[in-house]
C-alpha cells in the first residue's frame, strides 16, 4: 500500500487513442472516504478515465493505483476491490431482485450466508423487503436505481464509480440517491461519481472539471466557485467548458 | 387551422395493466415552445409516439397540425418533425447520405430549406464523409436535428433531446431551439431536466402518466403554495434531520449547497429558523427567504399526488 489516505492516486495518466490523447497527464487524488465529482463535457474524457481507473483499459503511461493496487499489474486485485453503476447498465432485468444479489454477490466471492444477509439488510434499509421475488423489469426506475446502487456496494467495495447514476429520475428520487451516497462515504466507502446535474456537483466534496482530456479545475465547489466568480456549480462549469477547443464535439 | 398546433382530450394508453397515459387534456399553441417535465417512465415518449401517429391511444383523440392523428396520419406525417428519444438515423450511412435521405423521402428540397439547419449543419459539416454509427454523442444528436427539420415541418417533436448531455451543449441545443421557434415552427420538447423549464413558453409536468400542472414556467412558480427558506449549513444531512424536527416546516429537500425548507406563511422567520437551529446545535451560514423553482414546485405536486 501507499499512502494510506488515498484511494485513488493518478499521477501523470496518459491514454491515447492513435494520435488521439484521450487523458492527458492526469494528476490527481481521491481521498479515503470523500465524495469526488469527476465532471465534464462529453467527449472531454471521462469514460476513458474511468475505465482505467476500474482496471478495464491500459493506460499508455503514468503511475496510478486504484485502492494501493497498481492499474498495470493488478486490475485483479483492483476489480474485487471496487463498486460501479451506471445509469446504462446496472441490474440484470429478467432476474429477481434477490437473483441480482446473489449474481453480483457470487461474482465479488462473497459466501452465501453473507450474501443473504446483506440482501435482507439492504432490502430492509430501503423498505422493499416485499420485492424481493419481484423480477426487476417490473419496478419503477426510481427503486431500480437505489437497488443498482446497493448491489454495488454489497461487498463493502473501498470504492465505488457512479456514472451518471440519477440521469432521468424524479427530483424526489434523486435527493434519496444523494442521501444513500452521503451514507455510504459517512460508512467509510469512497465515492467517485459523474454526473450532468450541477446542483449535485455541489454534494460533492471535492469536483474535478475535465476539458479536453485534461483536468482544469479541482478543488472544493466553495473554492471552485470563488476562483471562477461564479454563484454557482452550473456557472463554473460553462466558463471552463466554453474554452473547450476543437477536442470537444 | 385553429390557434392550436396541438390539441389532446381524454388521451389514455395501457400496456398490459400498466396504465402509461391516464387521460390527459392539454393543447399547444402555434409557435409554442411547450415542454414536457418528468422522469422517465413519466409516460413522455407513450404520449409523443401517440402525437406522431407511430402509437395508438386507447382512448381520447389528438390533433396535431390540423390533422387527427389516427384518421389523417399520413397527412400528418409529411408536416412533422420527430427526433427520437433513442438514435434512430441509419448508422451505416455517411452524415451526408443521412441528411439526402430524409430530404428524399420528403421530398424536400435540402438547398431551398438549408438556411433552417445551417447553424447546426454547419458544425457537422466537417465530418459529412463520416458514417453516423461513427459520431460522437452530440454530434449524432445535431444530425439528428437536421434530418428532423429538412423538409421545413410545422410542428417538431423532440423527445428527451438533452439527455446524457453536458451543460455546455445543453444550452447551446436550446439557442437553437429559440432560433427555431423565430421561424415559426411550433416545438415539443420532453426533459427530465428542470432547469430546461423556463426556456419553455409553457411547460406541463408530468409524472406516472398523469398532467399535474400546466402553465408558464412563472406562473407554476408563483403559484407555489409555500414560504420557501434556503438554508446552509456545513452537514447537510444533519441540517435536513434538524429542519424536520420542527412541527411548522413540512419539507426539507437538498437543493446543491443548500437545503430547501417549506412552510406556512406567516408562520415562521428566517430569523426563528436560524434560532431553532443553534439551539439543537447546527450552525448556519445562512438562512434567508426566496421564491421557488421549476423543481421546488415538482417535488411539492408529486408529494401531494402520493398522498
């Protein structure tokens, strides 16, 4: 292990796509237990950072370690290690709610005796221990996407990677998401999340701006918003994003 | 034709025992931009397929344009523009080949009707030998666009149009949107996004397949029925908990650094709030009055519908 106050530690990541830089030089640290917003417009790298950081994709150079493991020589070690949902993909639609707890409990090795038993404790949390035989094509978004969530930390990850978890769900929906993710940091479990909504930028405790595969801006939204001279999250982000040159659609 | 480019009565749809559209009424104006408000699975794209003669209603009519959408559909269709909520152009066809086609089959004339899609073509422009499986996320939807309005359609329909994109393009969609609107073409707009709302001439929200509200985006707000508080303070959590401790506030809702918290008026002041909070040891940075939101009012209309 390195540092132990990290859980994510990028120092001069680089991935490029031909003559394409995707990532360029990315530096920075995710602390032990902190909400970290990694926003962006599209196409400005994120996913590609992403990928890399869960242990799907080689970078080209740089040295980075994903919860003290190496994304070069131990993706392994790294996969059982994290969470991720997304707002495209999370939950197997024909199966169960409980068959998905039990498919990505299996995956993440954890025995049966704890598998049921953090089913019943999720379940319970979210006040659906009724659906747990209902197939999960049948539920409302809302409930799926809190499901999604707690499947990804079933295994108590020491990080989990929320891509756009809330996109398209009702503002009272959201705000139960959010409260499920402050839980989960006060728990211990790191957070690094995107998102398009810029209020939610300012959950966060600290937001990286990536513009053109590069990392502009990182602070704390208050300082964020001081250094830019803006009112708001939303007002930070057009003014670095603006800038943004022919990288960007 | 009537003043109206859309009018809908009685519009209801069930899958299976799924009711998805639960009798709307709802008209829209020429030269409108009308919005649509709410999550997914609200029932946006059911009442959109339904306008676009692609679905039939269970129950109610629609017209659209001045035609009726099940006796006149192929009338209708030559008049309307729809963008699809999923990418629906041929992937395999060049940007170029995508744009001829729907011109083709329109019979539209691309020269005479480009100074319509030139701020937006333009952008793609560069990338006209490209297949459109091959494009980014916001170029595919600025072609999408394109192919929409190249046959100059009196009504255009765009479903969820900003989802998955970035703040920045957000708006640089919505100018087009305006500009759009100048020449006279009326729009439909679904959104999940609230902020969008006041871009709208007039918005409806909607939520499990039913219209709570119809309006312009200023009158939804003045009409909200709460004295609205802002509150910050370094725990959101904790300050959302406190807040709801006290019997005058009924609601209390993140909103970025701040928490939203209702009341009756003439109940309570900034300045008792605040004091209540120091007493049960939550420190603010501020307390002050404002006027609510677009989201403020959707959370407060859902609330009531689940009561």
């Amino acid at each position: 292990m390195n540092n132990p106050e990290t859980a994510i530690e990028a120092k001069d990541m680089v991935k490029q796509f031909g003559s394409f830089i995707a990532n360029d030089h990315l530096t920075f640290s995710v602390y032990k237990g902190e909400i970290f917003g990694f926003l962006g417009a599209n196409g400005a790298g994120k996913t590609t950072a992403i990928r890399i950081l869960c242990g799907l994709s080689r970078p080209t150079s740089g040295e980075i370690r994903v919860a003290g493991y190496n994304v070069f020589t131990e993706t392994e070690k790294i996969k059982k290690r994290i969470g991720y949902m997304s707002q495209r993909f999370s939950l197997y639609e024909d199966l169960t709610v409980s068959e998905n707890f039990r498919f990505y409990g299996g995956i993440y090795g954890m025995s049966r005796t704890s598998i049921r038993k953090k089913t019943g404790e999720m379940l319970e949390r979210l006040g659906i221990t009724e659906l747990s035989s209902t197939i999960i094509a049948s539920l409302p978004l809302g409930i799926r996407q809190k499901l999604a969530f707690s499947v990804a930390i079933m295994h108590t990850p020491e990080i989990v990677f929320l891509d756009e978890p809330t996109g398209g769900v009702d503002p009272i929906t959201r705000r139960q998401f959010w409260t499920m993710i402050y839980e989960a940091a006060e728990a211990g479990i790191t957070v690094f999340v995107t998102t398009h909504y810029m209020d939610e930028a300012e959950y966060c405790n600290r937001v990286s701006i990536m513009v053109d595969g590069r990392i502009e801006a990182l602070d704390t939204p208050a300082n964020l918003k001081l250094k830019y001279k803006a009112s708001n999250m939303n007002d930070v982000f057009l003014k670095l994003a603006r800038n943004a040159g022919a990288g960007r659609e | 034709m009537s003043e109206y480019a859309i009018s809908c009565s009685g519009l209801s749809k069930f899958y299976g025992k799924t009711q998805a559209l639960d009798n709307l009424n709802f008209s829209v104006k020429q030269g409108e931009i009308f919005g649509f408000i709410g999550p997914d699975g609200a029932g946006k794209t059911t009442l959109f397929r339904i306008l676009t003669t692609l679905l039939l209603a269970d129950s109610g009519n629609a017209r659209v344009a001045g035609f009726d959408v099940v006796k006149d559909y192929k009338s209708l269709r030559k008049v309307l523009g729809y963008m699809p909520g999923k990418f629906s152009l041929y992937q395999d066809l060049t940007v170029e080949e995508n744009l001829a086609f729907f011109a083709g089959i329109f019979k539209a004339d691309i020269k005479e009707n480009y100074y319509l899609i030139k701020d937006i073509y333009d952008q793609i422009a560069p990338f006209a030998g490209r297949r459109a499986g091959k494009l980014s996320g916001g170029m595919k939807q600025k072609l999408a666009l394109s192919c929409a309005l190249i046959h100059k359609p009196v009504v255009l329909v765009l479903d969820e149009p900003t989802t998955g994109v970035d703040a920045v393009s957000r708006r640089e969609f919505w100018d087009m949107l305006i500009r759009l609107k100048k020449e006279g073409i009326t729009i439909i707009v679904a959104t999940p996004y609230m902020d969008e709302a006041i871009l709208c001439d007039r918005v409806a929200l909607i939520q499990h397949g039913k219209i709570l509200v119809t309006d312009t985006p200023s009158v939804i707000t003045g009409t909200y029925p709460w004295k609205l508080f802002r509150v910050r303070s370094d725990n959101t959590l904790n300050l959302i908990s406190q807040l709801k401790k006290h019997p005058e506030i009924h609601s209390a809702d993140m909103f970025g650094e701040y928490v939203h918290a209702g009341t009756e008026h003439g109940k309570l002041s900034a300045e008792e709030i605040r004091a209540f909070l120091e007493e049960a040891g939550t420190v603010t940075t501020e307390v002050s009055e404002i006027a609510a939101g677009i989201e403020d009012c959707f959370i407060d209309l859902m609330r009531k519908e689940n009561e």
